[in-house]
C-alpha cells in the first residue's frame, strides 16, 4: 500500500543518505540542562517517548534531533506531520545537514500527512485498532524497504491533533495502539503533545495516564531551569527543613510509571500525597520558571 501525499515521497533509489556525514546538534556545553537531547538522539526500538511542549521551537528541536540522529546512524524514520509542522522541520533538517530530498527518493524518510492518515482509521469518533496497525504495519515494511533499514524511528501528532480537539479518549486509545505497535514491530516511537506542563489538570489526569503507555516523558525543553524552579517552589511552600525531608520520602515511596526529570517525578509524588500543596507548589514553580527564561 502506498502512502503519497502532498508532504512526502514513497519511490525507492539507491541510499544516498544523510549529508556532509555529520551528526545533528552536538551535545556541547548545553547536554547537561537539556539530557532529552541525548535520549532522542539514541531512542531504541520499543521505547515509546512524549514530549510536552507550547512553543514550536521546541518541537523543532526535538524531532529533528530524534529524525536526523537515526539518518545519521543508517536508519529509517517516519514521520506524520501536520503540513504546517513538515513546513517548520524541513529547513531545520537541511540546516542540520539532512539531505531530505534524498532520503525521501530512497525510502530511507517517510513523511506522511497526519491530517491525511487520521480519518482514515477513524470510527465513530474513536480509532479502529484493526484498521490503525493494518495501516501502519504497510508504513513500516515501506520503510524496512526489504531488509534495507532495519532499524525503524516513527515521530507523529495524529494523537495530538485529537488531543487539540478536545478528544481525550481517542488520543489516549491511539496512544495504547501506539505502544503496542512498538512492541509488535520492534521500533521506537516518539510524539509531541502541545499541552502545559504547569497545569495541575495536566498533573492530575493526563500524565499518569501516559504514563500507562510510555517509557520517558520530556516535559521540558531545560532541565535545570525546571529543577531549580521547583526546588526553590517547594522551599518557599513548605519551608527549607521539610521540603528535604519530603522530597526523599516522595521520590522514594511514590515512583513513577515511566522516566521522567527528577523534579518532574517529585510534581507527580507530590500530588498523589499533598494535592493542595502541589497546586501551591505547581502555580510557584510556573511563576518561577518563568521568570528565569
């Protein structure tokens, strides 16, 4: 089956690959505020990853980081893309050294409409799991080209384009189907959620639900900025002595579902013991985080 639209090609060349033979952003001095980088960068099969993110820069950043690191390394990668979103990561991909037009003619890059592919698996408002990894599987053996790429990286927002509308259940479903096509197929799979991560809404109900169905949050584009914000939050919350004493024992008796920044796990530990504390401490660490950009 093949999957053409206005945002990708499904012909097959010989590879010509990832151009100037160079790696995307080097880690540098900024890998230690920002370790996503390095996650991205060495996703392997059957991890799931969600990003959490409310500016376009930082989406850029990350799925190219996740799209040109698996060129680089000889592997095939997906990518399902609103056209506006394909329109803001094809510049970055060339200016990281992708030589995108040439791997879409080898199949080595597929991008396919999100828009396009999500109506196509829809019923009654929900996904059609037959239907879905039907779809998906053909996406995945194109991009296997017969044992040419291996290896196989998808990115995708048909989630988050539900999520947008306002339909939780669904993207949520689709999320579960996700992850168990990363499992069925051995691949690793990374989305995007435009979503706030300082809203307490967010903390009590959606992350614990992706937390069913993912290996790794990044909630964050800066890690330090967020340790430091929350750490300074609970301090003026709770007062210096007992904020040590209940960050231990949080982080210690309440783990999380999947892999998260340290802080992010104490939000999250926080709000099962102390729910109107970790508003207090949530609202504080927003204000703060904000304030240090």
């Amino acid at each position: 089956m093949q999957h053409e639209s206005s945002l990708g090609q499904t012909k097959h060349e010989p590879v010509i690959g990832y151009a100037h033979d160079r790696p995307p952003e080097g880690d540098g001095a900024v890998g230690w505020r920002e370790p996503w980088r390095r996650l991205l960068a060495d996703a392997a099969p059957r991890d799931h990853i969600v990003q959490i993110y409310q500016d376009q820069h930082f989406l850029n950043r990350a799925v190219c980081r996740f799209a040109a690191a698996a060129l680089a390394n000889g592997e095939a990668v997906i990518l399902v893309p609103t056209l506006a979103h394909w329109n803001a990561f094809r510049p970055r991909l060339e200016a990281e050294g992708v030589d995108v037009e040439a791997v879409q003619s080898c199949g080595q890059l597929t991008v396919v409409d999100a828009d396009e592919l999500l109506p196509r698996f829809m019923r009654d408002a929900m996904p059609d799991a037959p239907v879905f990894l039907g779809l998906a599987a053909d996406v995945i053996a194109q991009s296997r080209a017969a044992g040419r790429y291996s290896k196989v990286r998808w990115w995708g927002e048909m989630v988050n384009v539900l999520w947008e509308r306002g339909d939780v259940a669904a993207s949520m479903n689709l999320e579960d189907l996700f992850d168990q096509l990363a499992h069925e197929h051995d691949i690793a799979i990374f989305c995007s959620f435009l979503m706030d991560n300082f809203n307490g809404e967010v903390h009590a109900r959606t992350l614990p639900r992706l937390g069913e169905n993912h290996s790794h949050l990044i909630p964050v584009e800066d890690y330090a900025r967020l340790e430091r914000a929350v750490a300074d939050a609970l301090r003026e919350t709770v007062g210096s002595v007992e904020a040590r004493v209940l960050e231990g024992r949080l982080l210690a008796d309440y783990p999380t579902k999947f892999h998260m920044p340290r802080p992010q796990a104490l939000l999250l530990a926080l709000r099962q013991v102390l729910p109107l504390v970790a508003d207090a401490v949530l609202q504080r660490s927003r204000t703060l985080d904000t304030a240090s950009e």
